[in-house]
C-alpha cells in the first residue's frame, strides 16, 4: 500500500508544472531575445480563459519560467 502511494506521490510531483510569470511581447523582446536569453519556447493551448488562445511557454538559461499569451 505504501508503495502504490509513494508512486502516486512521485508521479504527482514529475507531472506538475511549476508556476511561471506572464510578460508582454515587448517585455520578451527587450529583456530576454536581445540577451540571447531563452533556452526553449513550448507553445501550447491556454486552457486558463474560455476562448481559444495559446500560450507561449518560455525558459530561460536563467532557470525562470515565465509565460506569453499569444493572440
């Protein structure tokens, strides 16, 4: 019983994502591309309003993750 719950626990913390911040388009260009800044960009469904949107998902050499809404 233990183990099933240890495997669900460990499976839990594997799955969820940590929290990133919101920034603007302008904000993305000035204080991360123009530094050579971004080690990956995900682009994925926003799934946080009720329209359809996607999300860029951003990290960075730093270890910040941050996010864009795209339009």
């Amino acid at each position: 019983m233990m183990a099933i719950m240890g495997a669900t626990g460990a499976y839990y913390v594997s799955t969820v994502e940590t929290p990133s911040k919101e920034i603007t388009y302008q904000e993305l260009v000035q204080q991360h591309l123009q530094h050579n800044d971004i080690k990956m960009i995900t682009l994925c469904e926003d799934k946080t309003g009720t329209t359809f949107k996607f999300r860029a998902q951003i990290e960075s050499h730093k270890g910040e993750r941050i996010h864009l809404i795209l339009p």
